[in-house]
C-alpha cells in the first residue's frame, strides 16, 4: 500500500467513525456541528486526495504489462 493509499484510508476510516457517531445522535447540537463541520473537511480531503492521484495516473500512465 502506498503512503497516499494509507493517508486515503485514514481519511475514510476517520470520516465513517464521526459519521457513525453523528447517525447514533447521542451528541448535543453544538458538538454534532462541529462534526458535521469536520465530514465536510475529511470530505474535501478525500476528494483533493483522489484528485491528485487521477493526476498523477494521467501525467504518468502504467505501461501495460504493470497492468497484468
């Protein structure tokens, strides 16, 4: 697993707990802003993540036989 394959996983694992903690509603409205607040932040990071690695795949494209 490459480095940014674990940081992407941790985002997601991360993003899955508070959206869990969030769904149980067992915090008061100003903590669940809060974790609102930080999906939307894990998310932005999650997509900037897989932006950067579709970039890097399109500027530098497997060769076919790194595919098999």
């Amino acid at each position: 697993m490459t480095e940014a394959s674990a940081d992407l996983d941790a985002l997601v694992r991360e993003l899955k707990t508070t959206a869990t903690e969030l769904r149980e509603g067992k915090v008061q409205a100003p903590e669940a802003a809060g974790l609102v607040d930080r999906c939307a932040e894990l998310a932005a990071g999650i997509a900037a993540e897989l932006d950067r690695q579709v970039l890097e795949l399109e500027s530098d494209p497997p060769d076919q036989e790194s595919l098999l």
